[in-house]
C-alpha cells in the first residue's frame, strides 16, 4: 500500500505548499471572506469499541453519516457536510489480542472512501492499523479520507497510553513521532487522538502549523482540556467519543455546541473569524449588530467579557466590519499593553 509511513506525510507537505491557508496568522483570518463549514462528531457507544465485528463497523459508519447528512439537511437547508469525525478504535475487528483487533489498510480503505465519496465529505477515521513495513508493528491511527475517496493522510498516535507496570503501550501499540497539518480544501486539519490530550506539544505543533481545526478522537469525555488547548491556539477543536461527551469548542476555549448521548451531532463553524474582549462601546456585540444587523453573526459571553464574531455576507470579511469600529485582535491589545506596562515600569517584570 502506498499510503503507509512517509509517502503519506510527503503528500501532505506537497499539498501544504498549494493551500491559501497555509500557516494563516490569526490575526489574518478576520479578512478572509466567510469559510462555513459543516462538522459532525458522534457519541459512539462501547458496544462498537468492544464488540462489534469490523462489517458492522462500517455499518455503523455508514449509518452515522447518513444521519448526519440528514440532520445537515434540517439544520442548515443546501449546504453539504465537510468534516466527520468518528471516536478513538472506530475500525477494529473486536477481538481481544492486539494482533487480533487489528485491521490493514487496504481492508478497510474501499469502504471508508465509498462513504466519502457518497457523502462528498472528508473522513477521520481511527483505526487500529497493522503497519505493513516492519511486520508486526500496530499503531493508534486515524486515517484522513478525502471527499473524493484518495486517501489524504494518516495520523499516528504520538502519546498512547501504558498499563499499570509500565511495560507496554495500549497492549503492543507503537507511538508515532511526528503531529502532521493536513491541507483541506476548506482549511487546515489537525489530529490528536485520546491521550494525547495530556501532552502539550502536538497542541503546541499543530497551532505552529497554523491548524485551524483539530479533530479529537477519543475514549475520554472530558471537557477542559480541549477547551483549553483551544483557548490557547485559537483553533476549533472537534471531539468525538464512546460516552457522555462530544463537542465543538470555539478558538475561546467555549462550547459551541454538544451531544451527551449516542448519536450524531452538526454544527455550522466559520473559519474567518474575529474575536475581542470587552470594548467600550461593544455592548455585547449589538453594536455590529445594529450596524451590520444580519450580516454578521456572533456569540458573545458576557461572564468571559469575550465574544467570537463572523460575516453572513460572502463579499465581505468580519475584519472589514471590525476596522469601522476599531476594535481591536486580543492579542495586539495584550501584547501592546505589555509593552506600555514595560515602558513605564521601566523594563519587564523580575521573574524568578
């Protein structure tokens, strides 16, 4: 198979290189025109991660998108899907050894890009793979599948998790080495899978990166890591999960939206955005409102004194409605008022 190791990652660099959103600066992305897209995640249920055989797998596969598809239609009439995301060990065989569980690629590869291609939408799909360079070699993976069916790259999971002696990893798992960005026609994707999560520095590097979207496979529900991370990076981040929890989390750390129960969940983000803290004048943000009324959108909190701000208008960018006000990118504000603070401090604080 050509899709294994670093002919994937070769792709994806090559595909970097085209994007118009490659390594896209925050403070830029307030000048793009609009950039709506339509993600789904699902609560999946242990039933699937521990027993069911790998073709009712992709039954469920297909049975989750097709539900989205159809929520999609409901909830935002004419706008198709772009990005679905399914929780942590999606395609395995429910077997109980390592070796077992797990599947090759070109078993599970036809199926994955028939639902793609079906749905017209990007997939990220975990697997347990069997790495077919070296043999007996297994990794905590999800696979990218494009909406044309190609194959758009494969994440490996940098940080699985060890059992109670310390001896193996997820029962044999090999840990991958590097947190690739991936290129999408609607932006830039970036995975992390479960436990990751306890680790900073594929947050760290896919924000580098300039990812604007984060998928979160796992088999953990919890909430303040994710918003954390995305707080901190200004992506979106997009959890999908056996129980409780799954969730969009805004670039303020913020839940957009949240299922808590098996079953799918759509929800419409906008990747040309503007955030602002307090501001007089702001007032919660009805002044753009009053200004602009429909033409922009935008959720404010008030117990945050932040808001996140989009465009509905395709021929204008929220950074255009934004100058009239001048209210200004959160992090020009901070970064000019430490050096305000600085200069009449006389230099910068004594750290320790």
């Amino acid at each position: 198979m050509g899709f294994v190791g670093p002919s994937a990652t070769s792709r994806c660099a090559a595909a970097d290189e085209a994007s118009p959103w490659a390594r896209t600066p925050t403070a830029l992305r307030r000048d793009q025109l609009p950039r709506k897209i339509l993600v789904g995640t699902e609560i999946t249920g242990y039933d699937l991660i521990e027993k069911f055989s790998l073709e009712k797998r992709f039954e469920r596969m297909d049975d989750y998108a097709d539900a989205m598809e159809a929520q999609a239609r409901i909830k935002y009439p004419g706008k198709r899907l772009d990005l679905v995301v399914f929780a942590e060990y999606f395609m395995a065989r429910g077997a109980d050894t390592l070796a077992q569980n797990a599947v090759r690629l070109d078993e599970v590869v036809p199926r994955i890009a028939a639902c793609a291609k079906r749905h017209g939408c990007y997939l990220v799909v975990p697997l347990v793979l069997r790495e077919d360079n070296p043999p007996d070699r297994y990794s905590n993976a999800a696979l990218l599948m494009g909406r044309d069916g190609r194959v758009a790259g494969i994440y490996r999971k940098v940080h699985p998790c060890t059992d109670l002696k310390y001896v193996l990893l997820e029962g044999g798992m090999t840990p991958g080495s590097d947190f690739p960005v991936f290129s999408c026609d609607f932006g830039r994707l970036g995975i992390q899978i479960c436990y990751d999560i306890a680790y900073p520095d594929g947050w760290e590097a896919l924000a580098k990166q300039g990812a604007e979207v984060v998928a979160l496979p796992s088999e953990t529900p919890q909430t303040a890591r994710p918003s954390m991370y995305a707080l901190q990076h200004r992506y979106y981040v997009v959890s999908a999960t056996p129980r409780d929890h799954a969730a969009v989390y805004n670039p303020l750390g913020m839940i957009d939206a949240e299922a808590t129960q098996e079953g799918v969940l759509v929800h419409q983000i906008d990747l040309s955005y503007a955030i602002t803290g307090w501001a007089d004048g702001l007032d919660g943000g009805e002044s753009l409102k009053r200004a602009f009324g429909d033409r922009v959108g935008f959720t404010y909190y008030q117990g945050e004194d932040a808001g996140i701000f989009w465009s509905n208008d395709p021929k204008t960018s929220i950074g255009q409605m934004f100058r009239s006000f001048g209210y200004p990118e959160p992090t020009d504000d901070t970064e000019r008022a430490r050096l305000l603070q600085d200069k009449v401090r006389g230099g910068p604080p004594a750290l320790p």
